[in-house]
C-alpha cells in the first residue's frame, strides 16, 4: 500500500518573467542555434557579439559577476574562426547563461 493519496499534487515549473537579461539569453541562444546551421553567418556571430556586449553590461549592473566572467569566455570564442567547435561552446555558454538568470530570478542564487 503507498501513500501516494496523501502527497500533494506535484508543482508545475514556472517558468520565471521574462525581463531585459532574461531576453537576451533567450535571443543569444536562437542566434547559436542558427549558427548550428549555418555557422559561416558573420552577421549571426556579429549579433551574438552585441548581445554578449548587451548582457554583460546587465550583468555588471545588477552585480552578477558569474555572468561577466562567462560572457567574457564566450566572447574569446565568438572572435574566433567559424567551427563546430565555437558555436558549441556559445550554445552552451548561453544555456548556461540562462540557467543563472533563472536562479536568479527565482532566488536561488
């Protein structure tokens, strides 16, 4: 016999608001995502550079020194020649980008 009647329902995740930083990393990952496709885009890996400009500044705003420290990484790497290799490590980078933000927002971290 379980007590599975005597749980409460499990919480749905919810997903946290959306705001400035939250819509860069968003932005950031479709961008690599595209770059997975097409990875020779310079205007693609010149918009990435500019939200990686963008999120730092928001990052250093709001004191999120993990983030400058990353967004500094996936600069060095958005510079580099075109590879699988780079756009794999700007979709993580922003993965990992947006993990912080989530715990962030959901006070966690």
């Amino acid at each position: 016999m379980t007590d599975d009647a005597d749980r409460p329902a499990p919480r749905r995740p919810i997903p946290p608001l959306m705001d400035r930083l939250g819509e860069l990393c968003q932005a950031g990952r479709d961008g690599a995502a595209y770059l997975w496709q097409v990875p020779g885009d310079a205007a693609a890996l010149a918009r990435i550079a500019e939200i990686l400009t963008e999120i730092r500044g928001e990052g250093v705003k709001s004191g999120r020194r993990e983030m400058t420290r990353l967004v500094d990484e996936m600069q060095a790497a958005a510079g580099a020649s075109p590879s699988p290799q780079q756009v794999e490590i700007l979709q993580d980078g922003f993965e990992r980008l947006t993990r912080l933000w989530q715990s962030a927002k959901s006070g966690i971290f």
